[in-house]
C-alpha cells in the first residue's frame, strides 16, 4: 500500500453539469443531484505514487459516486492497481481496463476535450456500479444509463456528453484491438473520492487464448504468463506468430528472450529483419504513437509446457513492471510408409524418403481388408470387433512434442476408405473427428477402394496439424499370365488372344516351345498382368513364380531382364540379381513392375531339351 498527496485544482470550468443518481449497496438514493461531470487536474503530487509511474501533474477519473473532494491538498491513504481497488473487484476492474483501452486517454494527461471527458466519465460510473459482478473477467454487458445504481437523470440524457457516453458504452467491445496500453491506478481514501488515473506501460501482447487473434485484452493479460496453460501456441515449421510490443512514445524498452528459447524459436521484425535469435538475446525498441508488430518463427519443440518466455522491460524503471509472455513450440507429425518400401522413414528433412511426399497422390497403398483371417467366413472388414491372426493393417506413426503437455488430439479421415485403430487386431476404434490420445503408433484397415488424407491436429491450435495420404486398392487376388501358346509370335511378346488363353494350359496343347540358349537368339517373354497402382518396393506385395525347372519337358531358367549371358546376373533377384527360382517370393520391384499397365515381363531360356 502506497500513500500519496496531491493538489486539486478549483477551476469549474472543464467540466459539464449533469444530474445524476448513485444508489447505496441497500437501493436507498445516497446522491441525486446535478455534478459537475469530467476530469479531475491535480499537480504536485508527492510520495510513492511516483514509483509507478504517476507524473507530478495528472488527470483522473472518480470512482466513488457517494463521496466528495476538495480543491487543494489532499491525501490519498492507499495507491494500488485498479484490480485491487475495493469499490470494483476484478471483474468490473477488466470490464474499465478494456473500457480505457478502447476509449479512454493513453496517459495521465487525460483529454484535451471537455465533452469526451465528460462522457467518459460517466461510462466509468456505468461501468464500475452496473458491471458484471459475476463471470468471466472481461466479459461485457447491456449497459443503460436510465437505470441501476448509476443512472443519469431524465434531464441529462440529451446532452452531447451522455450520447456520447452512450455511444462508446454501445460501442463496446472487450475483444476490440486495444488503441493504448495503460496501467490504471486506484487512489484511495476513506474520507474523500476515490479516484482512478492511466499510467503509459509497456505491454508485451500475444494470441494467449489461441483464439486466431492477438485481442490485448484484460483476459488474455491475465493468462498470458500462466505457466499451467500454453501460452501462445507456436507451430513448428509453418507459419509465424504475432507478437505486439507497445511502448509508450518517448520512452524503450528492451524486448528479450533466454537461450533456451533461443534454441527453439526466433523473433522478426515486421520488415522481416531477425531482432532475437541464438547469440542475440535482447534488442532495444524505441516507443511510439502506435504498438509494434514482431512475429515469432517456430523451428523446434518446446520440451514442456509454456517453456518459452518473453519479457519486455523498460529502460529508466519508469513504470516499474516489465511484461512478459509465454509461448510453447508445438510440433505434430504424422507418418506413413509414402513410397511403399516396407519401412517408414523417420527423416523429415530434405533426405528423407517418405516425409517429402505424404500428401500427394497417392501416399502409401494399402488393399482392402477383404481376405478372411479369422475364417468366419466373413470379410475382416466387416467383422465387428478384434480380429485373431489380423494382419493387413498398415502402421501409421504419430509424433507430438512436448508429449506430455498436450491430452489430446484430434485425427481426421474418410471412414469410408480407412479406420484406424490403436492395435493391429483391430482394438481401439479411433473415429474421425474426436478427440483421442496422442502419439505412438496406430493402424489404418483399408476399407473399400479409394484415397484420403489423414491429419491429426491439435484442438484450436491452429496451424498445428500433419498431413499424410491413404490409398486403398481392392485385394490383389487375380493375375494372368501370357506366353505365345500358339507358337506363332517366334521371340515377341504373346498376342494375349482368346485362343493363346485357350491353348495356354490346355490338355491337348503342347504351350510354348522354348528354344535352347544360344547366343544368336533372344529369349521368351512370359507377360504376367496385375492390378495397377500396386507398390513397386513393399515387402509384402510380390509375386511368387512357381514351376518344374526340370522335368520330361526339358528345362528353363527364368530372369527379370533379357539381357546376354555374360551380362546377366545369376544371383537371385531378392539379392539383387537377374535370376527368378522357383517358388520364391520377388518384391514388385525385383521383377520390373509397371504400376500405370500393371504388367511384368519376364523371360524364359531353355537349358536342356526334353527327354
């Protein structure tokens, strides 16, 4: 509690009569009269207001409708913020500090004009005895200057100060960009009116509500260094944060950071210049008529919740606060097998196989969950529950920082194509569009043909989101293989007519004569046909070829590539030669699969002739 004495001026002159009523606690009139309305001038003021920031020579505002002041000295038993000030409480104390800010003067200088101060006092008299007095800090209401316990009388309500108080009061808006910041001061005395003044602040301003706008309002002052929320959220990687930093005109102050936040985020000026980064924690800012727009740029995550502090402190210790703001580095990311290899690339960077390419077309492939691995005799994907021996799945892999600040996610996708689900044999349902636990590993079930994105995001975070993209391909369940059965192609590719279908495998056929290896003669081509889009490089899907390579028909070896004897590979093609044995599994890859035709060439020579 600080004590202060001050100097009222006697001149009547800027003020405007207007009759008023002020009601007691109990509904009884204490006051009904004609005042004189505006602001209130004192000079020589003394003691430890001038701590805060209060100069010699100010203008206030009453807030104490039922008692009187006096020109010439008088003393004030306690200066203390609004918020604490016993006549408002905190939330008519947000309802004025939103009020001032939008309407009132930037300083203790108070207004030039006699109306404005005229009117903006008695919207202080409206606001502090007919405010909310329960919910939210900051919220507004309908305000009437025709009745509660402030009220101006009938005779009053047509002049140019109460329209324009009634005006401003309509006007209103606690979520409006703040025009000035102040620190607004209580003075108070058990014997004389207590009065209200603006002291200029510095004021460090961010989204703290992560509702899409920087509002500068009482509500997000009171949160935006609680370090139990997250501050400012800041996405990792995409687009920056606005940071407002306000300085009154004439003074600076010295935004800074620490090197811990320095090791996750950087700060630009508006013209895109950086002003704090690693090896420059502090920079200097000069105040002016208008707050400045910094943006804040996200390049790792945060390894807590609101890690990240901002203060801005002014040069002088005058005012004697320094503002600070908290922000956390989110990052989500989420991740799929995207060029079907058979394995998930944890490298986001430019190197990274699969990070570069999770959102166009067409993502990691997977097939409808159609096959029977339970043996119900009914498709997995429409079963009802968990699945024994299931194992069509595919894993997605979902990473958030800092895991343990954040509950919940929310993953978003076409429950038509995919479901995810929290285990491989279907357990934990995860729908679209709710919220459910974050990170780890999920698995997607292809449910009918078709693609979709799949992003998690965290709930009103903004940006805060990751992409990847699901295609689904009916299960790969038929092939066709070709070769010249009627013998009449010599060494080209079969005609893949009705009657090589016919012939191909026919009782009375005799298929198709392979000649003996010899260097002058090109080998047969064998065309195996399956569905398109398949992927090229996934360990699962493949081909197995299966034959007799040795029997009363002679013997061939087949290969992946026509290639000459002394160029060919003889090693198998799952270790990276030419040659196909039979009854192995070859990746799609392996044996040259074109996913636009869907089709395999593969080439046959003959070793031995029949016996």
């Amino acid at each position: 509690m600080l004590a202060t004495t001050a100097t009222l001026s006697g001149t009547i002159a800027p003020f405007t009569r207007i009759p008023v009523t002020f009601l007691r606690a109990d509904g009884s009139v204490g006051f009904s009269n004609t005042a004189y309305v505006g602001q209130l001038s004192w000079s020589g003021m003394t003691g430890t207001a001038a701590g805060l920031g209060v100069p010699a020579s100010f203008r206030s505002f009453c807030i104490d409708g039922l008692q009187g002041v006096a020109p010439g000295s008088n003393t004030f038993a306690e200066v203390r913020p609004i918020a604490a000030s016993s006549l408002l409480g905190t939330p008519r104390a947000g309802l004025l500090a939103d009020f001032w800010r939008q309407y009132g003067p930037a300083d203790a200088s108070g207004f030039t004009d006699n109306t404005d101060s005229a009117a903006f006092q008695i919207a202080v008299w409206e606001i502090i005895n007919d405010g909310r007095t329960a919910g939210p800090a900051g919220t507004r209401l309908a305000f009437d200057l025709a009745a509660g316990q402030f009220s101006v009388n009938p005779a009053g309500r047509s002049l140019p100060a109460t329209l324009r108080a009634e005006q401003w009061l309509a006007g209103f808006d606690t979520t409006a960009p703040a025009r000035a910041s102040v620190v607004l001061y209580a003075l108070e005395s058990p014997t004389r009116q207590d009065q209200v003044v603006c002291v200029p602040s510095v004021d460090l301003d961010v989204d703290s509500d992560n509702s899409g706008s920087v509002a500068r309002s009482t509500f997000e002052d009171g949160i935006e260094d609680d370090t139990t929320r997250p501050g400012l959220i800041v996405p990792v990687g995409v687009e920056r944060a606005r940071m407002i930093v306000d300085v009154p005109n004439g003074q600076s102050a010295t935004p800074a950071f620490d090197a811990a936040a320095a090791a996750k985020v950087k700060v630009f000026s508006n013209s895109g210049a950086v002003v704090l980064e690693q090896g420059r924690l502090s920079t200097a800012i000069a105040g002016g008529t208008t707050a400045q727009t910094f943006w804040i740029e996200a390049f790792a995550p945060s390894a807590s919740l609101a890690d990240i502090a901002f203060t801005l402190t002014p040069a002088g210790g005058s005012p004697a606060s320094s503002d600070t703001i908290r922000a956390t580095a989110v990052a989500v990311d989420l991740d799929v097998d995207s060029n079907n290899d058979g394995t998930i690339d944890p490298d986001n960077g430019p190197a990274g196989t699969d990070d570069r390419i999770e959102e166009p077309s067409p993502g990691q492939i997977i097939f409808a969950n159609t096959d029977d691995d339970d043996r119900n005799g009914v498709a997995d994907a429409l079963d009802a529950g968990p699945i024994a021996a299931e194992n069509d799945l595919a894993p997605v892999l979902l990473a958030v920082a800092p895991a343990a600040s954040f509950a919940s996610i929310v993953v978003t996708y076409d429950e038509s194509v995919v479901r995810l689900y929290a285990h491989p044999d279907r357990r934990g349902p995860i729908a679209s569009g709710v919220v459910t636990a974050t990170g780890g590993r999920f698995y997607a079930e292809g449910r009918s043909a078709g693609t979709t994105l799949v992003t998690a995001a965290f709930p009103n975070a903004g940006p805060v989101t990751d992409t990847v993209r699901l295609t689904v391909q009916p299960y790969p369940g038929t092939i066709d293989v070709d070769i010249d059965s009627d013998n009449n192609n010599g060494f080209l590719r079969p005609a893949r007519s009705e009657w090589e279908d016919i012939l191909e495998d026919h009782e009375y056929g005799i298929g198709k004569l392979i000649m003996l290896d010899n260097p002058n003669r090109p080998l047969t081509p064998i065309v195996m046909e399956l569905p398109t889009g398949l992927p090229k490089n996934a360990p699962t899907v493949g081909v197995r070829v299966d034959w007799n390579a040795t029997g009363v028909a002679g013997q061939v070896q087949l290969w992946n590539r026509v290639l000459a004897d002394g160029v060919r590979n003889p090693a198998p093609v799952s270790e990276g030669g030419d040659q196909i044995l039979a009854g192995i599994f070859c990746r799609l890859s392996d044996l040259n699969y074109n996913p636009t035709t869907g089709t395999i060439t593969i080439w046959a020579e003959g070793i031995r002739e029949n016996a």
